[in-house]
C-alpha cells in the first residue's frame, strides 16, 4: 500500500469517526435536553402542589381563628387547643375550662 493511499484511507477512518461521534453526541444532547424538561415539569407541578397546600393553611388557620372568636363570644371561659390527631391532618379541637 502506498503512502498515498494509506493517508486516505485515515482520512476516511478519521472523517467516519468524527461523524459518528457528532450523530452520538446530538443523540446524548437530545437525550439529556428530554430528561431536563422532564424534571423541570415535575418540579412545576411540586411547585403548585406547595402553593396550594399553603393556600390551604392559611385558609385553614383563617377559619381556626374565625372558630375561637366565636366560641370565646359564645363563653369567653373556654380555650381551645388545637391538636393534630393523626397523618391526614385532622384535627381535633378540646376546650379547657
């Protein structure tokens, strides 16, 4: 084989190997740019999920307050005290003389 010949058949090797490196490249970025959006979606919805459960808080302690105000009015000898009874949250309201 002559040198000649031998210099293109390296540059074809090497041409071949540069695009199949750019095909495997592309593919990975693509790859990787779907798990991306993937996660930030989830993200998005955890977000909304934590505003939500905020808003219920607060809208809860809005109605707890709203509660104690009207049984004190009812008989101002009464304190609530408010406990979480269990994991979902329920809660249980006992007055104290």
């Amino acid at each position: 084989m002559s040198n000649s010949s031998t210099k293109c058949l390296l540059n074809e090797a090497s041409q071949q190997l540069r695009q199949e490196l750019e095909k495997f490249s592309t593919n990975h970025l693509v790859q990787v740019n779907k798990e991306i959006n993937q996660i930030s979606s989830g993200l998005s919805k955890i977000d909304n999920n934590v505003e939500n459960v905020r808003d219920n808080i607060k809208t809860m302690e809005k109605d707890l307050k709203y509660i104690k105000n009207e049984v004190f009015k009812l008989d101002p000898s009464f304190i609530p005290t408010i406990n979480l009874i269990n994991k979902d949250n329920l809660i249980e309201a006992k007055y104290i003389k």
